[in-house]
C-alpha cells in the first residue's frame, strides 16, 4: 500500500467560485464520525508526531497549505497538501507529522472514529514495535 494516497474532490466551479460536497462512504470512504480542524498555527511549528492503531482519517487544506510526512517504519515520503481539492487518506499504522504551515492554513481532518486517546501511538519507538520493528 503507498504511503501517499491522494483522493481528488470533484470541484463546482463556475463565475460565482468553486464548491467542494463530501460524503462519508463516498469521496470520505470510511463512515465520518469526526471532523475537526486546525488553524492559526504559528511559524516554524509542527504538530501531529503520532501514529494511530484503527483510525482511519482524510486530511486536506481547505485553505493555505502544509507539508504532511508519513513514515510506515521502512519508509517516509512528504506531501503538500496545498489545495482544497487535494485530499490525503491516512489508514494503518503510519507515523504522521505536520510541518510548514502557512499563515493562512486551515488543515481539515475527516477521521472514521470519535476521538479516542487509547488509539493514538505518540511515542516513536513504540510505533516501530507495534510495526515489527
Ligand atoms: P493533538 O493530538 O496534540 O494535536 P496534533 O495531532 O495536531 O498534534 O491535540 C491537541 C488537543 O486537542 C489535545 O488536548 C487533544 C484535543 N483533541 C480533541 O479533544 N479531540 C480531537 O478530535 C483531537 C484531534 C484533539
């Protein structure tokens, strides 16, 4: 499976401006039982740096950008997710961290379960034993 699996959000466009609809079990293909969102974040930090057991999440900027790091333990691979129609789908155990935000970024996270602290891996030499390695 590759690290990076982008899901394109059909856009409705027209002279008025663009539109983006998702829907769980459709263009979101798990059933969304969360949505949140993370913004205002300041100049040279970064967040995330935790892996997740069951979660399943879609993660894009609807506004300004971010660069997304994904590890699986054998590899890494970065991605911007710099527009609202580039969505990034996150599921296994992967080691995630968000880096580079814009001012302006508004980086929206579809997820498949309600939010459960039991679920998450933050510690990276755990991550890699619950991998295999
Ligand atoms: P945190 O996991 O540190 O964010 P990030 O992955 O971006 O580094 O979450 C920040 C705070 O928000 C923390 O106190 C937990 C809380 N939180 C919720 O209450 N619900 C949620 O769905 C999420 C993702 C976080």
């Amino acid at each position: 499976m590759s690290l990076t699996q982008i899901i394109r959000f059909p856009t409705h466009s027209d002279e008025r401006g663009s539109l983006i609809a998702l829907e769980g079990n459709d263009m979101i293909p798990f059933d969304i039982k969360r949505v949140y969102y993370i913004f205002g974040t300041q100049s040279g930090v970064s967040r995330g740096f935790h892996a997740h057991v069951h979660l399943k999440q879609v993660a894009v900027c609807v506004a300004g950008k971010c660069k997304m790091r994904l590890d699986n333990g054998h590899e890494q691979q970065e991605i911007w997710l710099d527009s609202p129609d580039k969505g990034l789908l996150i599921e296994g155990l992967i080691w995630r961290e968000m880096h580079e935000f814009s001012p302006d970024c508004v980086l929206m996270v579809f997820a498949s379960e309600p939010y459960d602290e039991s679920d998450y891996i933050r510690n990276y030499t755990e991550f890699l034993h619950q991998a295999g390695l």
